[in-house]
C-alpha cells in the first residue's frame, strides 16, 4: 500500500506540473481552457472558475490533463442527439445540456439536426422531437455545455482555439509541459541538497563523515581530516581520492593525512564491494559538505545538468544500441516506487526528480503526438508560412500516437517479464 501511494503521489506530481506549464501559457496566450483536471476518469468534483475554466478532480489518482479548445478535442454535439436549450432575454442559448445526469428548470428540449459552434454559433433542431416545429437558436459566445458525465464546459469558438493563436504563442505552449518538468527537477535538486545539508565540496579532501565500523574508522582516521596523498601520491580533489580508493579494492593503503596542525601516516586497507559488477574498494567515508545557502543552490543546479547530461547520454547509446531492456514503464517505475518507500524521503524526492526530467526530455523528442512532435510541426508552418491541414496533422498524430502506444504496450511486457518472471 506504500508502494501504490508514492508511484501515485511522484507520478501525479510529474505529470500534473507538467500540464500546469501547458495550462499556463495557453491562459497568457488567450487560448480557451477549457478544462483543467487532476486525475483521470469519473468526475469527482468540479468549479467552473471566472476565467472560463472548469476545475475538476477525477476518480482515478493518476497525472491529469488539460484540454484546450480546439485541441485535439472530440465533438460533443451529433446529428440526432436529444438536448435541452437554455436562453436569455436575447433568446441566444447559454446553456446546452447533453446529460441525462442534469435537468436544467425551464429548458427547452431540442432534438439537434445542425449545429455549429465554432464560426457561425448557432444550433437548430426539432422542438419536443415535433418534426414539424424545427428551430434555430444562435449560440452565445461564452455559452456552456453540460456533457453526459455532467461535467460544464464553455463552448470553444474559433476566436479561442489553439490554432487561432499566434505561432509563437503556440510554440510556447508546446514547449511549457517538458520546460514546466526541467524546472520542477531543479526545484527537487536544490531540495534534496537542503535535505541532506549541503552539497559535496569536490574541491577538497576533507572528510565530512565516517561509517560506523568501517574500514577508515578502525584504521583511526576522522571527521575533518585531509588526506593529502595516498601511496606518497597526491590527491587534490575528492574525485581523485575516490579513484584511487576504488582501483585498489583489498589493497593496503599509505595515508597522509592533515589533522589540525599535524600531519599523521595511517595505513588502511579498502573494503572489497561489487559495483556494476566490477569489484571496488570503500573505505567508509563520505566528503565534506558545503553548506552555505548559494552552495546549496547552485549544488542543487549542478546536479540536475549531471542527470539531464546523463539522460541524453542514455537517450544517445538507445538510439545508437537499440535495446528496450534499457527503457522501462510504469511497471518500472512502480518497482522504483518501492524501493524508493522503503529508503525514505531522500529516495522519494530523488525519484521523483529522475522521473520528471525523463518525461520533459522524452517528450521532446520529434515524435508525432509528444509535445516535440507538435514542435516540429510548428517549426514547419514557420518555414512554409502557412500551417499543414488539419486532416494531414492529425494523421501524423493518429500514426504516432499508435507507435507510441505499440512501444508502450512492448515496454510494459517486457518490464512484467523482467521483474516478475
């Protein structure tokens, strides 16, 4: 049950900051949200909010979403479908209701035959279902619809649509969900070097801590010592330092240390521990930290650009190697999920910073349907002039979205069969 919690809190937390970053810079772009959920599935809760947007909470605990107007959206309305109509003083309707959920007091009912609601606004139907009592009503530009799960929407004119909007805008958009996980990982970095105290001085030699019982405790060394050299010689960072340690696993090693205003000889000999696979020396010690608070900022900076480098660098070797034992899913992720609960916050945070710089990385990519997919198209239209044809655009996503879905079904077999077969 732990396990489920954190796959469920890490995973929300990625995806819903991602979709906040979308949500964002459509608001500034004037593009309608339409919708902003967290979770997914059978509606909960929802608050339609001044700005247009209805808030919601769904059943299902899992990330969330954000639908824009005009974006990727399916129609509410179909030929045939049985409305009730709600109007104003102007007879213009404010509300349609399509749910069977929701009875609206002095509603019209309205079998629809026609409509639009995007350039011409208006919807027209059989009255009561009288076949020879047919209407037409315009539609109010900031009308609402009700859909069947009886969520209330605004209807989407074209004025307000993702494609209505200037490319850059669109750009932006895109591009705000992975920018949105880049800062969320550097935001958990700075965190955990806060967790932790400080950021490991690379610089110095000094010794911030032992381990109980080990190898350099028994062989007397101690917290704030310096090693100067090791085998007579020098090592001047901590990089350096864990090199020789580590090459010499079972090895007896010369230390020349500085304590205060003395400097002592001490011999040890590292621990031999498997790494990788390989075999290491350890000696039980860890560097000293550097705790000032613009250390800690810029430690937790650096360490977020190691991991985005060590995530292209991995992104490279599958591009170069395929290999899918070297992708994982959610299985995957779960399994992390429970190794990180049992290790504690530390683990949870760090997980969740991994997580979150891999989905803004992946989504990235130039696929169709992922935001760099959506990118490229946009860089396109920037060329062209002009952008492709909605029927062209969302083939291309249709195409992708199947590959995407075919990789996604592989890569879960593959993790089921990994970690439990």
């Amino acid at each position: 049950m732990k396990t489920l919690i954190v796959f469920l809190i890490v995973f929300s937390i990625v995806v819903v900051i991602h979709e906040f970053g979308h949500f964002f810079f459509a608001k500034r772009a004037g593009i309608l949200v339409r919708e902003f959920s967290i979770g997914m599935g059978p509606k909960l809760f929802s608050h339609q909010a001044q700005d247009g947007t209805t808030y919601t909470v769904r059943a299902i605990p899992m990330g969330g979403y954000v639908r824009m107007a005009g974006y990727e959206e399916e129609e509410e309305l179909k030929a045939g479908m049985p409305v009730s109509l709600v109007t104003n003083e102007k007879n213009q309707v404010i509300k349609i209701n399509t749910s069977h959920k929701v009875q609206l007091a002095n509603a019209i009912p309205l079998e629809v035959t026609q409509f639009d609601l995007t350039d011409d606004l208006m919807i027209a139907g059989f009255v009561n279902g009288d076949e020879t009592d047919s209407k037409t009503y315009q539609v109010d530009h900031d009308a609402m619809i009700i859909e069947e799960d009886g969520t209330q929407l605004r209807i989407a004119p074209r004025d307000v649509q993702f494609q209505s909007a200037k490319l850059h805008h669109r750009m932006m958009t895109n591009f705000a969900g992975p920018m949105n996980n880049f800062l969320l990982t550097i935001l958990l970095f700075i965190l955990l070097v806060f967790v932790r105290g400080g950021v490991v001085d690379e610089n110095s030699t000094a010794i911030g801590s032992l381990a109980e019982d080990g190898v350099a405790s028994e062989a007397g060394l101690k917290t704030g010592d310096e090693i100067l050299s090791i085998n007579q010689k020098s090592v001047d960072n901590w990089e350096n330092l864990q090199k020789v340690i580590q090459e010499n696993p079972g090895q007896e090693l010369t230390l020349e240390v500085q304590r205060g205003k003395e400097q002592l000889e001490i011999k040890a000999t590292p621990k031999t521990v498997r790494s990788q696979g390989e075999k290491v020396g350890q000696l039980g010690i860890t560097a000293s930290l550097k705790t000032g608070f613009g250390d800690k900022i810029i430690g937790g900076i650096k360490e977020s650009w190691t991991m985005f480098v060590q995530i292209l660098a991995a992104l490279k070797s599958l591009i170069t190697h395929p290999d899918i034992d070297q992708l994982g899913g959610p299985v995957a992720i779960f399994q992390m999920s429970n190794q990180a609960a049992s290790q504690g916050i530390t683990t949870v945070i760090f997980l969740t910073a991994m997580i979150s710089v891999n989905l803004g990385i992946m989504n990235l990519l130039p696929i169709p349907a992922l935001d760099g997919g959506k990118l490229l198209l946009n860089i396109i239209e920037g060329i062209r002039g002009k952008p492709i044809s909605e029927e062209k655009e969302g083939i291309i996503t249709m195409v992708g979205f199947a590959l995407l879905m075919l990789l996604m079904v592989l890569v879960t077999w593959n993790d089921i069969q990994r970690f439990f077969f």
